[in-house]
C-alpha cells in the first residue's frame, strides 16, 4: 500500500471575516497526480500558501508525510517540502542551472565553491533526466518549458514529495505539455506526488489518477480515474457556449499584411488578416510574440520584408505612435498591467479618449454620453469610484470596453486566457466577439489552442520563427488538442 504525501483534515481559512477554504478534506500518495479544476479562483492561493508554510489556520490539521506539521492549535511558520511550479519562476534568472540547482538549495554550506564539481554533478542529472541543457545555461535564456524542467530537477534534489503545478498551460504550449507530463510521469515512478491545477479539464484528465472539482474555496465533487472524462465532469463546470455565427462574419478586405518578415526570431515570417477577422497565432516561443510587437508598437523596423496597413507600408516611425494609426494591444494579465488604481472606473474607461479626441481635458458631456452608452456593457460597476471594488470580471470588462470606446482598427491580444478563472475566460471570449462585431480585427497571440478558437475565423501555427501551418475555421477539427 502505498505513503500519504499529504493530508488535509477540515482545513478552514479565514479572512477577514470571508471564508477562502472550508471544510477542505484532501490526501495525495506517492506517485500520485491528483487534478484540481477551480472555475474560479477563491481559495486557490490560500491553499497553496497552507501547502508551502504552515501559516496560521482558522481550523483543521495539515499532515505531511504522516507528520502533524500545522494545525489551528499551533503554527511555527515553517516550510514544507512541497514545491511550486508556476508563471513566475523561483529560479535566480541571472544565475546559470548549476548555481541554481546546488549553491541556492536550502542546506548548502560549502564556502568554497568548486565549479568543476557542480557542472559533472548538473551534467550527471541533466542525463538522468533524459535533459539537453547545459550546466552554464543562465536561466533567463532558456525557454518557459526548459525552466520548468529544470524546477522539477531542483524539486527533486531537495527531496520534495509533492509538487504542485500551477496552471503551467496558460505559458506553455501543447507540444511543451507533452513533454511536462511526461517528466511527471517519470517523477511519479520516483514515487514524487503531484497536485496538477490547470485551466482545463481536458488536459488534467490525460494525465492525473484521479481530480477535484474546487470551488468557492470548497471541494465540491471529487473524480475517481474512471470519471475523468467529459460525461461525468460537463455537469459541474462552466461550459463556453458557441458566439451567435452572425458576429463572426469579417469581411474580404485585408487591413494588415506581413510579408517574408525576417526580425530577431522570425524568418521568412508572413501573414495577413482581414478587417473585423479574428486571427490565432500559436506560437511555440514567446520571443517570436514579443518580436511581432515590438515591429507593430515598438518603432522598431524588419530586417528584411514589408508590413502594410490599410494597403499602405507601415512604417517604423507609425508604429511608435502604433494607437494613434489604429493598433492597439490588450497586454496579458491585463487587469494588473492596464488598470489605474488612483484613477475612478469611468477615469480608467475613458482614458486614451484624450489621444483620439485631441483633447487636454474631456468636456462634461462626453462623460455623460458614455455613461449612457456603457452602462448596459458595463453595469452598475461603471459607476464605482474604486477599482478595488471591482470583480475580476468587471475588470476584464473595463479594460476591452476602453479598447471599444477607442476602436482601432486591429487589436493584439496576448495570452488572453492565461489568467482568470472559468468565468473570466468565458468573459474575455465575449469581449472579443463584441470587439469583432464593430469591426475590429482581432489577433490573438498565445501558446495554447485554450479557449481561442471559439471566436478564431483562422489559425496559424508559428514555428521557427515562421507560418508552418494554416488552418480555416472549417477545418479547426483537424487540429490536435
């Protein structure tokens, strides 16, 4: 029979007065991946601040290897070996693999450090591991996949029984799944555990031995192996339905057009979208994302190639003022880096109106008529002072509303589904519908089919710098998820 990793008895968090975990009641064994399906996001990083330090808890016990390691009787706030595995590194960025792996875990008291020695020893576990990696390789050059395995390699040197992997889907793309759940299936025969949280059911249900359904800071349904499949979990989760086919429909008209672009990491790279069409670009590297952006928003000019707007070149020099020639980008996580929390919610929505209008300071009339014009897609929210008092939708919302009130002509998206829970995402997908029945043109720049292709008319697939795929709506099925 095999260990427990862990244990939850009745572990209850409060906060302030709100319940972010109750009653929760959970055990993981070794060599077990147990899935974690949150269509929101409550609870969710109490939970993973319970599993990573025993901070004080409202009630219940936490058990870790058959040890009472926190309980609401007592807490010393010491650290579990459970190991995180998410967007933001813990890896030192400009420090090489070596230095990572050795010098910085917890337990390391050599003063004098032989260089030599650390490169055989990573060298030696690189190949355990089946890894191509070099032991000098600084950790800011290797790519999000590349980090991640050498996380589950430093994971495993400071014995680590349980990781947790949280919502790598959102920064990597399908084929880097792949070879993530395979490297879990290899710590799994070592007996590791994992607690696999991720946006999407179907990709959890591949790969896990058995899933919960965490909601409001509650397990609402737990999933036995021979339960993971769309039958048993549709019922419980958030399902996106289809956008109304009249929405979708873009015209003939082509409004950008990227020819045999050769820039930093493209090659050759070429592409075009018509107006209010909605194009996926699956990318596999998010440099290739950045060098588009930097071309379209940047003033920064190909190395070879030509980039036309409206049948005209679009220049280096435009797209320093790339809003102002109708191009406008919705930066990922957008409700932590395009929300002004000193500014008011109508402040936040109306604030690039200045640029289109010309203007210094809004007349009182302009105010008035978008409030009448947003309320009905912005609600009661609109009228709020504070941000802070927004939900995440309301967010999401307030950020594509200030594009529609601006309406460029083409919008770039980056990695819109990479945050938020189930709701959001199913907010985001909406948005963009409504972006694109104005006659905006859309595209989406992300590492995962996700959610994308609900309102996707095309999707090409960016690899090596350049288009290798290209797939119309019409022919989405033959695409592997």
């Amino acid at each position: 029979m095999r260990e427990e990793v862990l244990r939850l008895e009745n572990v209850s968090q409060q906060i302030e007065g709100e319940y972010y975990l109750k009653d929760i009641n959970l055990h993981i064994l070794k060599g077990e991946i147990v899935g974690f399906v949150a269509p929101e996001t409550k609870g969710k990083k109490e939970l993973i601040q319970i599993l990573e330090k025993n901070i004080p808890i409202t009630y219940g016990k936490v058990y870790i290897n058959n040890r009472l390691v926190n309980s609401y009787v007592h807490s010393n706030l010491s650290y579990n070996k459970i190991y995180v595995i998410g967007q933001k590194s813990t890896l030192v960025s400009d420090l090489n693999i070596a230095d990572n792996l050795f010098v910085l875990r917890r337990g390391f008291r050599k003063n004098v450090i032989n260089k030599k020695v650390l490169r055989v020893q990573t060298e030696r576990l690189m190949t355990e591991f089946g890894l191509k990696l070099k032991p000098d390789t600084v950790v800011m050059r290797l790519k999000p996949i590349d980090r991640c395995m050498v996380e589950l390699v430093r994971a495993w040197l400071m014995d680590c029984s349980l990781i947790v992997l949280d919502n790598c889907d959102s920064f990597l793309g399908e084929e880097d799944i792949g070879r993530l759940q395979g490297m879990i299936q290899e710590f799994c025969r070592r007996e590791v555990a994992f607690l696999y949280m991720g946006n999407h059911h179907e990709e959890i249900y591949k790969v896990c031995h058995r899933a919960i359904l965490f909601a409001n800071g509650q397990i609402r349904k737990k999933f036995s192996k021979q339960e993971l499949d769309d039958e048993h979990i549709n019922p419980y989760i958030t399902r996106f339905g289809a956008v109304p086919r009249e929405r979708l429909q873009s015209s003939r008209e082509e409004l950008l057009s990227m020819t045999d672009i050769t820039y930093q990491n493209l090659r050759g790279f070429t592409m075009s979208v018509r107006k209010g069409e909605c194009v996926v670009l699956l990318v596999n590297d998010s440099n290739v994302s950045r060098d588009i952006l930097s071309l379209m928003t940047e003033g920064e000019n190909p190395q070879k190639g030509l980039i036309s707007l409206r049948g005209r070149e679009y220049t280096a020099r435009m797209s320093k003022k790339a809003l102002l020639h109708g191009v406008g980008v919705i930066e990922e996580d957008p409700v932590h880096t395009m929300i002004f929390p000193e500014l008011s919610v109508l402040d936040n929505l109306t604030f690039l109106m200045d640029r289109k209008l010309d203007k210094v300071v809004l007349k009182k009339r302009y105010y008035e008529s978008i409030l009448r014009e947003y309320q009905e897609l912005m609600g009661d929210a609109l009228r709020k002072k504070n941000v802070a008092d927004l939900r995440n939708e309301d967010l999401y919302r307030l950020v594509y509303n200030r594009m529609y009130l601006f309406h460029p002509d083409l919008i770039f998206c980056v990695s819109p589904f990479a945050h938020g829970d189930m709701q959001c995402r199913q907010v985001v997908l909406e948005l963009i519908s409504q972006l694109k029945g104005i006659g905006i043109s859309v595209i989406i720049l992300q590492v995962n089919v996700s959610d994308s292709m609900i309102v996707a008319d095309r999707l090409l697939v960016v690899h090596g710098g350049e288009v290798e795929k290209a797939y119309d709506k019409n022919e989405f099925y033959l695409i592997k998820r």
